[in-house]
C-alpha cells in the first residue's frame, strides 16, 4: 500500500514533466494502509493464539482472538506479569487502556 500504481503515476508524471496527482490519491493509499496493517496484525496474532502458522487459512475469530490476545498480553504486561501467567480480571481492559494511552497506566497494580 504504501509503494503503489499511484506512486508509479507520480513518479511518470514527473519524468514526463507534468503535474503530478492530487495529494489526495496517494494519502488515500496512507490512510488505507492504517486500517489494513492493524488488521493484519490482529489476524495474524489470532492465528497464533489458536496454534496455528500464520500463513495458515483464516478461520472465522482469527481477528477477535487476536484483539483479544493482544490486549491480554498487554494488560498483563502492564501489571508487571509475564505472559505465561494465568488470566485475571481487568488484563484486558488494562491492556486496551495501555494501548490507548501510548503505555501510560494508571491503573497498574
């Protein structure tokens, strides 16, 4: 996404001595690239979660398992416990609220 037809375009544009595209195509291409990665991300994370490799086919949960998983492993982190720890209640609210907030946490304990 962020190295696509419409940098290409650009980039020809540009040898050719015209105007370039309108900022807006490419920024179009930057904002889809933030929904698209995170996604990915979380897919591959709920893949993990459930053992499976990650160039193995999705199977419907794979995203929701890995918001989950992901802010799990986040809000124990944020208490100060290893991954290997058991769950408790709030991990996953204390890891939402850690990503939120860049880190900042005010509810560790």
């Amino acid at each position: 996404l962020c190295h696509n037809c419409c940098h290409f375009s650009n980039a020809m544009l540009e040898a050719l001595g015209v105007q370039k595209a309108p900022a807006w195509v490419t920024r179009a291409a930057k904002t889809a690239a933030k929904v698209v990665v995170p996604v990915a991300e979380a897919i591959a994370e709920g893949k993990a979660s459930r053992g499976a490799d990650v160039d193995a086919g999705y199977v419907f949960g794979d995203f929701t398992r890995g918001i989950i998983s992901a802010n799990v492993s986040e809000g124990k982190a944020s208490r100060g416990a290893s991954s290997d720890e058991g769950y408790r209640i709030g991990d996953f609210t204390r890891g939402l609220f850690s990503k939120l907030t860049g880190g900042s946490s005010c509810c560790s304990r």
